[in-house]
C-alpha cells in the first residue's frame, strides 16, 4: 500500500457483521427473558422501543440506544423504566453473557471476511476491531469468524480505553502498532464510530451499510460511505498519499 494508510481499525456489529441478523433478535430475545424474570412481559416491549426499536418496522433506528450504546447504557436504561429489574452490578453481566452467546448463534458475516483481512494483510496493513460490545465477547466473535490470526488488536467498552465515540480505542490500536492516527482508517456503521475516527485524528473515516444507519445519515459524518466492507480495499489503493 502506498497510501499513507496503514492500519485499519473495525467496528465489529453492522459492519464486519449484519446487525439486523444478528443483534436484533438477541435484544428482543433479552428483553423477553428479563420482562418473564420479573412477571411483566408487557415491559419487554417497553424496553425495546424506548431505547431504540422501531414498533412499525421492528429495525432498530439508527443513533440509538441500542443501534450503538454500550450494555451498561442499556442496563441503566431499562432500570429507569422497571426499578424492580437486578442492579446494574447484577444486571450488566447478564446482559453481556446473553448478548454473547445468542449473538454467536446468530453470527451473519458480512460476506467472505478472510479473503477481505487476507487481502488487506497482504498489503501490508495492520487489523484493529474496536466495539462498544464487550472485549469478550469480541474476542469469541473473531474467533467463531476465523479471524483471530489476521488481527493485530481487540477492544471492547470494558478494555479500559473508554467508549464509542471517545476516541479511546483507536489511539491504543495506533500506540500499540505503532502508528499515527492519521495513518489509519476507521470503519464502522454508526454515527458514534465516525465520531470516535475524526476525535481520535484518523486519516480516513469510513461509512458501511451494514448496520443501523443509512447513508443520509453517515455521509455528513464520514469521508466515504460504501455498501460493505469489501469495497476497502479499492478505496485505501486508489486514496492519495
């Protein structure tokens, strides 16, 4: 690559995996358990629509709670409308273990990404994933996705770097490989993960399709919007210098 672009930090939810596949039966299914724990399954439905869900569509809208918050966001939330929910220190661990093991049932790649990172890391660049998921679970979705070898860097809310948009994890993928922020890209689905590029100095700030948010609301927000992820590599090769 001979683009200046040197490094490459992903979202993980919407943009290397369908969101609307993956993440939001998971939630529906969350808010169920939890609203029959407590003998109110009308709340699930509470829940869901006031942190983001769409009751016309069932699609989470995008910029919400749920399109890109963090569990813990989530958690809060939900409490504030059913006090009677577990506490937050109860609550959040339970969320992230659900969240984990139903959203690897549902796992929906965006296409084929080892032949994506194979390609990227032949041109010499190095792989990030920074999410506003949990680092571990992150680090069990590059695994069920094969990727574990051609990534160089896993961040999740809980990694000590902060959250989405704080620019945090994208500055320690650049500290730990070695790079200047403007000599990586951020990718991502969300208007949080396009804020996290530009306050963290990225050279290139990217758009998806994958997730939430339509390109209306990302072109504002990014240097390029493109329907997935596999239009990377001709975007960082024909990028000047």
């Amino acid at each position: 690559m001979t683009t200046g672009i040197k490094g490459i930090v992903f979202d993980k939810d919407g943009t290397l995996i369908h969101f609307e596949q993956t993440w939001t039966p998971a939630y529906v299914e969350s808010a169920e358990a939890l609203a029959d724990q407590i003998g109110r399954p009308d709340m699930a439905t509470v829940w869901l629509e006031a942190t983001g869900r769409d009751p016309a569509t069932g699609r989470i809208l995008p910029g919400t709670v749920l399109a890109s918050s963090t569990a813990d966001v989530i958690a809060a939330n939900w409490r504030d409308l059913s006090p009677e929910l577990p506490a937050l220190d109860a609550l959040i661990p339970w969320l992230d273990a659900f969240w984990e093991r139903r959203s690897l049932e549902l796992l929906a790649p965006v296409g084929d990404l080892h032949g994506l990172f194979d390609r990227l890391r032949g041109g010499g660049l190095r792989l990030g994933v920074a999410t506003n998921d949990a680092e571990k679970a992150a680090h069990a979705t590059v695994d069920r996705l094969g990727l574990a070898d051609r990534v160089d860097f896993v961040a999740g809310y809980d990694s000590g770097h902060g959250a989405k948009p704080e620019p945090g994890m994208i500055l320690a993928f650049c500290a730990q490989m070695g790079l200047a922020p403007s000599q990586v890209a951020m990718v991502g689905d969300s208007p949080a993960d396009l804020a996290a590029g530009r306050a963290a100095g990225c050279g290139r700030v990217v758009g998806v399709l994958t997730g939430t948010s339509p390109a209306a609301v990302l072109a504002p927000l990014a240097d390029t919007v493109l329907a997935d992820v596999h239009a990377l590599p001709g975007l960082i090769e024909a990028a000047p210098v």
